[in-house]
C-alpha cells in the first residue's frame, strides 16, 4: 500500500506460486468519503513481483518489481497515469533485491537492494 493525499495504491502480486499472471498496482482516488477506482497499472515487462513495492508522492508514483530488478515510475496528469521511465541498477549484479523497498519525496527517489555483495566478495 500507498498513500498521498486523496491517492491509494493498492499492490497485487504472485505469492505462492498460484498465477502465473504479472502483478499490477491499482490506484484508488478519494471522492468524498469513498475511495473510487482511478486506473490499473502494469508494464509490458512485467514480472510476477511486479507491484511488491510502492511509493507514492503526489502525481509521481515508483513500482517496484523485485523479480525483475527494476522500478517503474510513472506520472499523473490530469487523471491519466503514463509510464515515464524505468530504473535498474547501475552495475550487472544480480539476485540482489532492487526495488524490494523504495521512497520517494519531492525529486528525491531511493530504491532498496539488501542483498548486494560486499566490496570484498567481488
């Protein structure tokens, strides 16, 4: 889940093993006192992990997708959501969890990866 003013995000993605079908991240708009349905989101390159973590602030949304090592961000305008870009590790390394967790205020963007090596182990 994420929450920023009015908007919800709710993420759905695979578990155990039950579907084979790619996660998505469905958002949720506060109109009095419910929450309506704004749009349904996902990526052409979509994993099962896809929507495992969430950020939200503002009109600027980040997806993570543990399985696939990325985070998609996208932007609302004038109610529409559209993919604008996404982010992937600097280096090859694999297996490491980017995008397990993420943030995101203002311009300011950080993206957790608890499983990266140490210098040492390189």
């Amino acid at each position: 889940l994420a929450l920023s003013g009015d908007t919800l995000v709710v993420g759905s993605y695979e578990r155990n093993g039950m579907t084979t079908m790619p996660g998505r991240a469905d958002v949720f708009v506060r109109v009095g006192n419910d929450f309506v349905h704004q749009a349904t989101l996902s990526a052409a390159n979509a994993s099962l992990a896809f929507a495992v973590s969430l950020a939200i602030d503002g009109d600027d949304l980040l997806v993570g997708d543990q399985i696939a090592e990325r985070v998609t961000v996208y932007r609302r305008t004038a109610g529409t959501w559209a993919q604008t870009q996404q982010l992937q590790p600097p280096d090859a390394v694999q297996g490491t969890s980017f995008s397990v967790s993420l943030a995101i205020e203002g311009d300011l963007v950080a993206v957790g990866r608890p499983y990266f090596p140490s210098f040492s182990q390189r």
